[in-house]
C-alpha cells in the first residue's frame, strides 16, 4: 500500500501539486479519514487504497462511485445525478438498458470524479500440486484445503480423514466450547 501512495505522491508532484506523505498504521488511517476538519486539524485530502473486483464491479455494489454527499464513502462526494443514474440502474429491467445506463454512469463519474482508480492488479499464488479443494476466487481461501497423494494412475486424489472431511474444525470448535 505504502508503494501506491509514493507513486501516486510522484504524480501529484508531477503535476505540480504541493504533497506531504504520511505514512500511518491502517488503524490510524480509518479514525483519520472519517474525519471533515481542515489538514492543520488532523483532516486529509486524499488516500490510497484496494478494493477487490467483485466490490467495485457494478455500479450497484462500488462504495467510491456513490456520490449521495455526507452518507458517501469517504471524501463525501454530493451529485445528486450520478445518485439518480446509479438507482435507476439498479431498477433497470434488463441488460440493455444497464448497459446504457453504466454508460451513463461513467460519463457522470468523469464529471464528478468521486475516486479516481490507479489501475488494476491481480495476485498470483503458487501451490503445492498435492494439495486439494483448494477455493479461487477474490481472495485466497485455505479453510479446507486438504492434501492430496498420488495414486496408481499418476492423479492427484484427496486423502481422506477417517474422522470426516471437517474433523480438524470441528475439534477446534469442541475444544473452545
């Protein structure tokens, strides 16, 4: 995270802004973007941060586009229109007519800018090839993940556990009880 903030400092500077870096734990940042005071009082003007795909996939679910002012995500962004085009995309009765509406949607966001995405990354994850039911997705799941063997016909198959697929777990949740 550290590393977004310094390029993105960098090209504030760039462009010929004035920029002071802070650098904070993440508990620090969430009580100080909350906060509406001027900088000399502890406010801010901007930070950086990730949001996984799924969380800005649609105008439906992203936080940063909602522009609905002091009930907005952080920065407070107030227009009233993008609000409207937002509502109306999610009463709209078929893909044609969200799809339209995303157009619109974006067109009023470059007008507005409530955020201003960086880019994009993807994480890459090696694993081990005896391992199994391993859940893909957003984020890297390990709950249960079981390892596998090599059987006579060269695959992978998962070892099974005589006490059950969710024994481990389940003794934990016995043993805290």
């Amino acid at each position: 995270m550290h590393s977004l903030a310094l390029v993105t400092a960098d090209l504030l500077r760039r462009l010929g802004l004035n920029v002071d870096v802070q650098s904070m734990d993440w508990g620090t940042l969430l009580v100080r973007r909350a906060s509406k005071a001027p900088i000399a009082q502890g406010g801010w003007n901007l930070f950086a941060t990730l949001f996984p795909g799924l969380a800005i996939l649609d105008p439906g679910v992203n936080a940063p586009l909602r522009a609905n002012g002091g009930a907005a995500w952080f920065g407070w962004p107030d227009d009233p229109h993008l609000e409207q085009l937002r509502d109306a995309w999610l009463a709209a009765p078929d893909l044609a007519t969200r799809k339209t509406l995303a157009a619109a949607v974006q067109r009023e966001a470059f007008t507005t800018v409530p955020y201003i995405p960086l880019g994009e990354y993807s994480s890459m994850t090696a694993l081990r090839r005896d391992l199994s039911d391993v859940d893909t997705g957003p984020a890297l799941f390990l709950w249960g993940v079981r390892k596998a063997e090599v059987t006579g016909d060269g695959k992978f198959h998962p070892v099974e556990d005589p006490a059950g697929p969710h024994a481990a777990a389940q003794a934990g949740v016995r043993a805290a009880d």
